[in-house]
C-alpha cells in the first residue's frame, strides 16, 4: 500500500534524493528559499501563454481538494474533441496535472509547458510520470510531448506562438521508462515507509544530485554539520572537484592545504587559517590605474528579462536594460558628479535609456564597469537596436575598461574577500564597518535579482508604492557606481598615487 501521495513535483524531488521528501514531510522549516521571484513569474506566464497554443481550451481550475479537480476532468474527457488544461488524475495515488492534453476519439496528447530554452533530463522524467498515471488509468496515449522555449525567436509584432515555442515529441524515451519509474514509486513509497516516524531521520551524505538538476533547499541543513572553512567554501573551485576532495575525507581548510590544486584555491586557504595581512602588488595596480583617464566614468546597468518578448526586437530571455547609474569625475581633483536613467514602468526602456546614455557619456571617454562583459554586452545590444545611435553606443563600448581586474588578478587580495572578487565581497572587505557602504541597510532593494523583479513588478503596484520602489531602485543602482569610484580611490591609495 503507498503511502505517499505523489505528485508529479515530488516524483522529480525524489529523483534528485528521496531525503527531500522526509525533509518536506518533518523539517519543511529547514528549507532555504532557492528560487529567484522573477523566474517563477516568468514559469507561470509561460504556462499561461501555452495554454493558447492549439487555440480554445477548457481549463480545470486549481482545487486544493485535489479529488474535485479529477472529477471536473472526467466530466471535460467527454467533450471530445476537446484541449483541457490543468486536467488532473490520479492512479493508486499518484496524482498529477497534465499541463495540456488533446483529447480525440482516438485517444490523448500530453503537453508539458516548460519555461526554459533547454530540454533537462529531468523534464523526461516529469512528463514520463505522467505517462505512467494516464497509461495505467487506460488512456489510449498517442503521443508525449515537451514544450519549451525557443530562444532564437524574436518578437516582431504580435506575439507568434507557434515560433516562441519548440515543440519535442519524447513518446518513445517515455514508454522506455516505464519500468523505471515503477520502480522508483516503490522504492520512494518503502523509503517512506521505512523513515515513517519524524524522529526517525535517514542519513544521507550530500553529493552533486544537491545541485543538480537544482540546487537543492535544504543544502545548509545537511551541511551543518561540516566544519567552518570547509571545501565547498573555497571559490570558483568546481562542484565535481569539491566533492572529490570531499569524498576522499579532505573536508576541513587544514585537510586540503597540501593539495595539489590551484594556487589561487590555496592562497584562499592560506590568508583564511593563517590570518595574513592584505597582499598588495602595487605595481601592478599602478600599471592598471594607468590605463585609466580623464574624464572618468563609473557605470553599471540594471537589467531584466522576459521569458514571453513583449516588446519587438526582444529575445526570451534577453537581457534588457531599464536603469543605469554613472558617477564621473571630470579631471585630476575634479568633484565627484553623478547622473542616473531609470525607465518608465510598463515600457520598452532601451530607446529611451541608449539616447539618455550617450547624452550622459560623452565620446572617447574612459569608462570603467566592474565585470565589464555584462554592460559591453548590453550596449551591443543596444548598438543593433538602434542604427542611429551605434555609432556613439560602441564607442563608449570600446572605451570600457574593467575595474574588477585588480582584485580577480589578485593584484590586491585579503582574507575578508573569502576568495571571491565579485563586488560584494570586495567593497566590505576594503571598507568594512561603514554603514554607508552596505548593501544590507538600503531600502527596498538589495541585489540585482530584487532589482529585476522589483522593475518589472512595478505596474502592479500604486502610485506611492511606485514612488517608494523607484526610489530604492535608484539608491541601490547608485551605490553599485559609488562603490566602484570608493574602490578606485582605495587602489590609488594603496599604490600610493595621490592622483592619476
Ligand atoms: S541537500 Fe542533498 S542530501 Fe540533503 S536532502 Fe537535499 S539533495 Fe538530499
């Protein structure tokens, strides 16, 4: 007898690890929120746009008792031909809705509507359980299918859905699944079984399947136990490395300080348990400050993306710019000026943000950026966007030099920048203990995903909420810029140069 209610999200959780399921059933508290705000409402416009694929359908609507959802589908089942979305069934308590199904005299198509431009192997698993439920109710299957975003297409007018999204035929890789995902419901029904008792917890060690297909939420719980400073602490080192080392017992700093691994890796280790002072290579700094000019420019874009275009010339998921922040600095001693762009709600922001930019940055100017290939990318963009303004947009493009470079160099590195150059980490290791410089005490917004869905989420809010968003949006875009101008300055300090 089961006894677990399976749903066609659970299945795919246990696939990753059935402990998260147990963890789900008695410590959902430990769970740490992993998904980004604007992916998941970019999830649910997608789905809501897929339902118009194959035109007029009937959709069940959601009911949390889920027996009420199964009886309305078997009522629209007899209206063939007919497209339901929604529709739900359950066999020996395996449930699952079928995002859309095509239903003829002939039998059934199934329909998984997936928001990303790639098809994952768990995606295969997700609809090959929906197989499993409706092949073993008696539906007569005659084709799987996922569907899923097309990333080349871009929109030019009214939105063409038969372009926007691909469509995969899986009916094959589904039927030669079956067997597998028999198997797995047995097993995850005896694991349940076995661990029914909330006090009885299963061990299990952490691996990659943590992180992939997702990562998963009760990382830090299942971490806890490790020691502070462990191996999946040192940065940019990859996941599969970190597990080797982790599964050859070499967990602690201490474990791995004698590895044979990268020096950057070890140097984190070395200023971490040795608490060593700063390591400064001023001539190196000295040599980039000196690709630095006047007048000198500090800039850094905001951007959003939409997984449904609804403006012409976009892509799904492309990068679009609605904000900007720009502190300059005329000449040697010249005062410290700011200008800002932030987009109008509601509309396609680039026309007006590339024509306030190239009003804002003059020519042949020194540009800087701190990961610069995020906003020379945007402004190529941009570029093709708008002919008339190419000209101007790439040349301050080309002028662009990356501020991050000194501190991914390691031309300056300390222990409180934990291995990371990101400017998160540097600006409160150069200035640590000024309120003025972090991020934690801004209004309203705090990092650039709260930025995206802040801006995007804008028209659903009322004036005065606008008001005090836009605001937040602004201090924290123009904090991004005078960071970059407090750490420019904190390098010409410690390279001694009173000027440049
Ligand atoms: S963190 Fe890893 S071991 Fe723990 S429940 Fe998640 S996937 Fe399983």
């Amino acid at each position: 007898m089961n006894c677990i209610y399976l749903s066609k999200s659970k299945y795919c959780k246990a696939k990753q690890c059935n402990k998260i399921l147990w963890l789900e059933k008695y410590k959902s508290s430990e769970a740490v929120n992993v998904e980004n705000e604007s992916a998941l409402e970019n999830g649910t416009k997608v789905g809501e746009i897929a339902k118009n694929y194959f035109g007029k359908y009937t959709n069940i609507e959601f009911n949390s008792d889920l027996s009420k959802m199964i009886l309305d589908t078997e009522l629209q089942l007899k209206n063939k031909p007919n497209i339901i979305t929604e529709a739900s069934f359950n066999f020996d308590n395996n449930f699952c809705s079928v995002d859309i199904l095509k239903n003829d005299i002939n039998g059934i198509e199934i329909y998984e509507v997936k928001s990303s431009t790639d098809i994952h192997d768990i995606y295969l698993d997700d609809v090959s359980y929906q197989y499993y439920v409706l092949d073993n109710l008696g539906f007569n299957i005659k084709s799987v299918h996922i569907m899923y975003i097309n990333s080349e297409y871009v929109r030019n007018g009214e939105l063409e859905l038969e372009k926007l999204f691909n469509i995969k035929d899986i009916t094959e890789i589904a039927i030669s699944k079956q067997n597998e995902i028999q198997e797995k419901i047995k097993e995850i029904n005896e694991y349940m079984q076995k661990y029914d008792n909330g006090e009885n917890e299963p061990e299990k060690k952490i691996s990659m399947n943590c992180f992939d297909p997702y990562e998963c939420a009760y990382c830090n719980y299942c971490t806890k136990a490790l020691p502070k400073n462990n191996v999946f602490d040192i940065r940019k080192m990859q996941k599969s490395k970190k597990f080797k080392l982790f599964n050859e017992g070499k967990i602690s700093f201490e474990d791995i300080l004698y590895e044979d691994i990268n020096e950057k890796y070890l140097e984190q280790i070395d200023f971490e348990l040795n608490d060593k002072e700063p390591k400064i290579e001023k001539d190196k700094i000295r040599d980039f400050l000196d690709t630095l000019s006047y007048p000198l420019y500090f800039l850094d874009f905001e951007t959003f993306q939409q997984a449904i275009p609804e403006y012409d010339g976009v892509s799904p998921y492309m990068q679009i710019p609605f904000q900007y922040s720009l502190h300059y600095i005329e000449e040697e001693n010249g005062k410290l000026q700011h200008k800002e762009f932030l987009a109008e709600a509601g509309i396609d922001p680039r026309r007006t943000l590339a024509e306030s930019l190239v009003k804002d940055i003059p020519k042949n100017v020194c540009v800087t950026a701190y990961n610069m290939s995020f906003e020379k990318s945007v402004i190529k963009k941009l570029a093709e966007a708008y002919p008339d303004l190419s000209e101007h947009l790439l040349n301050i493009r080309n002028n662009i030099k990356d501020l991050m470079i000194p501190f991914k160099e390691r031309y300056y590195y300390c222990k409180a920048m934990q291995g990371s150059y990101s400017i998160k980490y540097v600006l409160p290791a150069l200035f640590p203990n000024d309120p003025e410089l972090d991020y934690h005490n801004l209004p309203v917004v705090h990092n650039g995903g709260e930025a995206s869905y802040a801006y995007s989420d804008l028209v659903n809010h009322t004036k005065e909420e606008q008001d005090e968003i836009r605001n937040g949006l602004l201090v924290y875009c123009g904090l991004d810029t005078l960071a970059m101008v407090k750490v420019w300055e904190k390098l010409k300090e410690v390279a001694n140069i009173i000027n440049i």
